[in-house]
C-alpha cells in the first residue's frame, strides 16, 4: 500500500471563492494533471487543515463533494484514497454540483477514538431513542399500509390524505395555520433543503448558514453550487444585524439552534423577516427540536409570521425514528409547484408504502402519544444532565442536547479523557465553517438511556 502524497496546497483566504471551493478546485486539478495517481492516499481531514492553517470542517467538506463526484473514495479504518479515474484527460475542470451525504464514509469525520463502540456511552448529538416505541401500534400501521395496493402514478406532492394529515398535525403541534396545499412530503429535513436549494439556487448565490450551524446544510448548498456564507449567532440564535444582503437563501434553527440551543426571540424573529423582505431572500426554517420543550412553551413558526417569504422544514426522525424517512415542506403553493417540477425532473419521491404508515400512525392517534411518552422520558435526561453539570450548560430549553462551553485548549483533552473512559462526546469544531469562534462541547442525552447518561455526565463533572 502506498503511503499517502504531498500535496503542493495553497489556500487564499482573500479571495472571493470560498476555501472549500479552492481546496476542491486544486484537488480535481491535481488528478487531472497527473500529479495525484489512482490508488494514493491523501492525509487524514485533521492532518491536512493544520498543514493549510485551516478549520478541519474546510477539508471535510471538501472531501465529501469530491467522494460524491467520484475523484476519491473512502476504506473504511483505512483512509481516503484517490479513485481510479484513469479514464480522464489531463485538462482543468469545474465541479459539478452534485448531492453530497456527509455520512458517507465515516473516517472523514471521526479519528479513531471517535469511532462507535458497542461498550461506550454515546453522548454525541443527533439521535433519538428508538428502542421505547409500541410495538403494536408500529405492526398495525404496517400491515394496513400493506393492504393497500402499490400505485405506479408517483405524486411528487405526496399522498393527498398524509398531506391533510400533516397539515392538521402542524396546526395542533406548531400552530401553523396551512392546508394541504401548502404540504409536500419529503424523506427528512436534508432531503427538503436539497429541493429547495435545486429549485431556487443558481450557482454562486449566496446561501446563508448559522456559524456555527449544521453541516449538513452547508454540504446540500455546496453541492447545488452555492456560496457558503457563514452568519454569526449568540446565545439567542441568527443575528439579524449582521446578516449581509446579497443572501438567495438563509437556513436557520430558531426553535433550538443547532448546536448552541439558543431560542430566537420574537423580537429578533420580526428583525429577521424584515430583513427578508428587504433583501428578497428566502428563509428556510429548520422546526429542529421543536416538539420537545422543557419549562417553555414553544414559540410559533417563523413561518406563521410571513408565509411568503419562509419555508418551513420538518421531520419524524427525532420524534419517531431516523429510519421511517418521512419529513415535510412547507410553502406557498406557488412554491411548491416549482419544487414538485424539480422532483419531477430528478425523478424524486417518497415511499409510498411508508406514506401509507405514517398516515395509519398519525390518523389513529398513535404518533401523538408516542410523543407525549417521548417528552416526559427525554425531560427525564435532560434534568440529569442539568442536575450534574449545573450551570455550566445552556441551551437545555428544547431538544436532546445542551451545549457546554470551554476554552478553547480545555475540549481536546477532555474529549481524549472522557473517551478513555468510556464516554464519546462531539465537539463545536466541525459545527464551524471556518475558525471556531464558539469552543465547546455538544451533548446529546437522545441515545443513551437514563442510566447511562447519569453515568457519562458524573464522568466528564469528575473531568471538569
């Protein structure tokens, strides 16, 4: 096996493209020309942003369009390695925008010691507990859904009676006031974003992302050809103020910001539709978090406030299960016709047999009480965590993680000495799109059970 290349990189961070876009552009152009051969191995994310005195996130975005178009490949444990691309002519080409999926290969994002392991607590963010669901609510949803035939004519609307359904749900849960006809159904809230930033961005527009935010979006606007451009948050959320005004789209958490937990003001959210209607930009609001509220009660959607210049984005994977695959879209119908003809033309669509159990959960009630059990278990976690680490968590309002912040040179080493003893946690590093400006850790108390977070958080106060 070869051992990995020296690349001749170099990276200006005062030009107008941005560094994740230089560092592809160069990549793409060293296989071309012949300088990185098929089979090579490139330096590991963490290796190669301290040689370019970038943030690791710079490199693993970078990786992940690459992987997606095809120019590198991943083995597991192993590396990211250059593909065999023997078939190219030596020649300067543009990326291509492709739909990237930052899980692709796992050793981009985790070092070794980041890794799942069977006999650790899991406290990094981003999952619900799947194992607490009625068994028997779950088989009769799918066996209705299966007696009822397959349709070979695909809605890209979705099935007319869910869209009714998650209308009606919407108006309970978030009190948003819309119909079916504002409702399209979709996989997830990666997959809506995707849509919409097929359908209203041309390459090089601006698209705005919470720095730091969610990566994931970062990646879906990177690989529809936009312009990353990171907007600042506080405890509170978004910043209105120093939003620039040159934005097609601005993807925002104001229910729990991701991953700080801010709440967005109502004060702050008028600030940020004025903003939008002045700029002609469209808000893409993530409900992320919002079903779960502890001491609070929730704020209206953003979208309740102006309908025309938001859309809303939802999804089942922390309130049900990551793998049922069913969110929603919300938007004006006008809107939505544009983004069913993009789902036309890529020949996209939601299960339909999914659809059909979805809509036995939600018609029959028992997505609702598996909600209200859902609450009072994750309020359970969430008071532990709370309890143990006392006031140096925030952000503990809504959802299943809080953010504890540090000084910069303190999350390393305790990241290294939780995992030495047993504990995975997640960092703010990759949450940034360049230089973390916000240090910290990410702790997520959905996939762990109660005694196992206790556990974890009594480890990392006897850390702290």
């Amino acid at each position: 096996m070869r051992g990995h290349v020296d690349l001749p990189l170099v990276l200006d961070r005062e030009a107008s493209r941005p560094l994740v876009v230089q560092l592809g552009d160069q990549l793409r152009d060293g296989v071309r020309a012949g300088a990185l051969k098929p089979g090579e191995r490139l330096p590991s994310s963490r290796a190669l942003a301290r040689l370019l005195g970038v943030s690791r996130t710079v490199v693993t975005e970078a990786f992940q369009q690459l992987y997606a178009e095809g120019w590198l490949e991943g083995r597991h444990g192993s590396g990211t390695y250059v593909a065999d691309l023997a078939h190219l002519t030596p020649r300067r080409s543009a990326p291509q925008p492709a739909a990237a999926d930052p899980r692709t290969s796992d050793d981009l994002w985790w070092d070794e010691w980041e890794r799942p392991c069977h006999d650790m607590i899991d406290l990094r963010p981003g999952s619900p507990w799947v194992l607490d669901y009625d068994k028997a609510a779950w088989r009769r949803a799918w066996r209705l859904a299966a007696d009822r035939p397959p349709s070979d004519d695909v809605d890209p609307y979705g099935l007319p009676h869910l869209r009714a359904l998650l209308a009606d749900h919407l108006r309970r849960a978030r009190a948003v006031p819309v119909g079916p006809e504002n409702v399209m159904v979709t996989r997830g809230t990666g997959h809506g974003l995707d849509l919409v930033a097929a359908t209203l961005l041309r390459f090089g527009d601006g698209a705005g992302v919470e720095e730091p935010g969610y990566r994931v979006a970062r990646g879906v606007f990177a690989a529809r050809g936009g312009r990353i451009v990171p907007c600042p948050v506080d405890d509170q959320g978004v910043v209105p103020a120093e939003l620039p005004d040159d934005l097609r789209l601005l993807y925002t958490t104001p229910a729990h910001q991701w991953p700080l937990g801010g709440r967005l003001p109502i004060a702050r959210r008028e600030r940020l539709l004025d903003w939008a209607r002045r700029t002609g930009a469209v808000v893409v609001e993530d409900d992320y978090d919002a079903e779960f509220r502890y001491d609070v009660a929730p704020l209206a959607a953003l979208y309740g406030l102006d309908p025309e210049r938001v859309v809303l984005l939802g999804t089942l994977s922390k309130s049900l299960a990551p793998d049922v695959g069913i969110g929603w879209l919300v938007a004006p119908p006008a809107l939505l016709a544009r983004v069913a003809r993009t789902r036309e033309l890529l020949a996209d669509r939601t299960s339909g047999p999914v659809q059909q159990a979805v809509s036995v959960l939600l018609e029959r009630g028992d997505l609702d009480r598996h909600l209200r059990r859902m609450r009072l278990e994750y309020a359970r976690r969430r008071a532990a965590v709370v309890e143990i680490l006392g006031g140096r968590v925030s952000g503990d309002s809504a959802g299943l993680h809080v953010f504890l912040r540090l000084a910069r040179e303190e999350v390393a080493p305790l990241v290294t000495a939780s995992a030495e003893r047993g504990v995975l946690l997640d960092t703010t590093e990759r949450h940034h799109h360049g230089p973390v400006r916000v240090p910290g850790l990410v702790i997520g108390y959905g996939s762990a059970s109660l005694a196992d977070v206790r556990k974890a958080c009594e480890i990392i106060a006897g850390l702290l």
